[in-house]
C-alpha cells in the first residue's frame, strides 16, 4: 500500500478523472484477493465509476457478486475502465450512465440494475458531490447548495426508496458517510451537513428495515485520494492532502473497499446494523 504524504499541485474541472491524477490511486487492482464472501450477490454501486466506488466494485467482484455501475455520463473512461477489472474477475457489470439529480434517472437506474442482473441485494449510496472550499458560508450559491444536496441526500432517498422495491431478507444498505460529519471543515459546510445527515438516516433506517431483515450501514472515509480532490481543491491545497491525520497520510480506495465489504457481507457482516465504521487515518468518528 502507498504511503504517499505529498502529492505534486495539480487541478481538473469536476467531477475528474483517474488516468489524469498523479499518482495514479491504488484501487486494489493488484492487492485484493476475495474468498466468496459476497458469492452470488447482485450489487448496485452509485458513484461506481473511480474513487472509492471504483474500489468498492473491484473488491465486490473479486468476492463473487455481479455488480452494477451508475456514474455521470462524463465520467463513461472511468467506467469503461472499472467494467473492465469487474469482468477481469469474472463477475458481470452493468454500465448506468446518469446524472442521479434528476429524480426519474435515479429511480431508473435502481430498476435497471435489478432487471440487468436478475434482482439487487446489495446497495452501496457511494455518489457524492462538494464544492471547491470557500473562505464562508456566504460564498455558497443556492445553484451550488442544490448540487450538493440533490446529489448528496435527494438521491441517495430516491435510489434507496427503489432499491427497497427489490432487496428482501438478508438485504444490505451501505452509505458513504465521511470523516466531516464528526470533524467538519468551515471551508465546507454544506457538503459536511449532508455526511451528518446520512448518518442519521442510517440509523433511522437501520431500525426501521431491521424486522425486514435488510441491514444498514455507513463507512465514514478520512482523506482518500480520488478524483474528488484535484476537482475540488485549490492545486496548492493538494501538496499535503490527509498529512494531518494521526497517520500522517492520505488514504487509498483499496484501503476503504474492504469496510464495504464487510458491511455486505452476509458471512461478516450478519449482526451487523445502523452503524458507522470509520477509516480516517485515525480521526475519531464519535
């Protein structure tokens, strides 16, 4: 695993993509070995493209589940990319171009995917969005607080009320919470309150799928490197990302995958419910 703790100043236009970040992330396309925890399970992935999602599909397929990609259309190289390493591990992706904030193509892309691979038992709300830093809350455009809640929480609401058409008993739920619903940044408000609330959904939620035998949960990342952050911080900020962990690094999105993996799991994870699991470097998610 890297243990990069500088990065060289570089910059993109939103949302970003892999083949353009120095270094290049580590995903686990050369680490992660499965052992059929996830074998037979269909899985939907928002965000799927690269990142953590990327990672996250990788690490899915290498456990035996087929899985499902919904990604901006825009982002299409990265999801060509990761359909490629999916079916490298001989599981089946579907590819969902779509833009998530628009309510109809949420909820399309969740009956899609259970259609294409013959149900959903897995979903994992990894899509998000946040703005490059302001200096305060007075920065912030209502244009730009409507992207980051319509892609924060409206559609993790409207994929999640159509997932639930299709998972049954031993179901699974699985957001991207993050490391700014316990340590916000000022520079940050309005993407750090929508990780807050996605905790509180899912405990809520947690209890109330729980006599359904659906469980939920949330891994809360720290500082991992992605297409995220060259899309949205100043190219300065990018030369010491996640040194002020305990750690004293960044993470990588190979080093998240396995949390999702067993949250899903239904051999880890069974008595597993309305948590959130934590891999920030060492910052207290409490």
């Amino acid at each position: 695993m890297s243990d990069e703790t500088e990065f060289p100043p570089q910059q993109q236009d939103p949302p970003g993509l892999t083949e353009h970040m120095d270094p290049v992330p580590d995903h686990g396309e050369g680490s992660y070995v499965g052992s059929d925890k996830l074998a037979g399970q269909r899985a939907l992935i928002t965000g799927g493209d690269s990142g953590i999602g990327r990672a996250v599909a990788i690490a899915f397929a290498r456990e035996g589940a087929d899985v499902a990609l919904s990604y901006l259309p825009e982002e299409e190289m990265d999801a060509a990319v990761t359909a490629q390493w999916v079916q490298d591990a001989g599981a089946r992706c579907v590819l969902l171009p779509g833009d998530l904030r628009d309510e109809a193509t949420a909820r399309g892309v969740v009956h899609r995917a259970a259609i294409e691979l013959g149900g959903l038992d897995v979903l994992v709300n990894n899509a998000g969005y946040q703005m490059a830093r302001r200096e305060s809350m007075a920065d912030i455009t209502t244009d730009e607080l409507d992207r980051v809640l319509k892609t924060n929480l409206y559609a993790l609401f409207w994929v999640t009320q159509s997932a639930l058409e299709h998972l049954g008993e031993g179901g699974a739920i699985i957001n991207n919470s993050s490391i700014q619903a316990y340590q916000p940044s000022n520079a940050l408000l309005d993407y750090a309150a929508t990780k807050a609330a996605i905790n509180n959904i899912t405990v809520n939620l947690a209890a109330e799928l729980g006599p359904r035998g659906i469980r939920v949960n949330a891994v809360a990342p720290g500082p991992i490197w992605t297409p995220l952050q060259p899309a949205t911080q100043p190219a300065e900020k990018i030369g010491t990302f996640g040194a002020d962990t305990p750690l004293g690094r960044a993470g990588q999105p190979a080093e998240v995958a396995p949390a999702f993996v067993f949250l899903a799991s239904p051999v880890t994870g069974s008595y597993v419910s309305g948590t959130v699991l934590g891999v920030t470097g060492g910052r207290p998610v409490f």
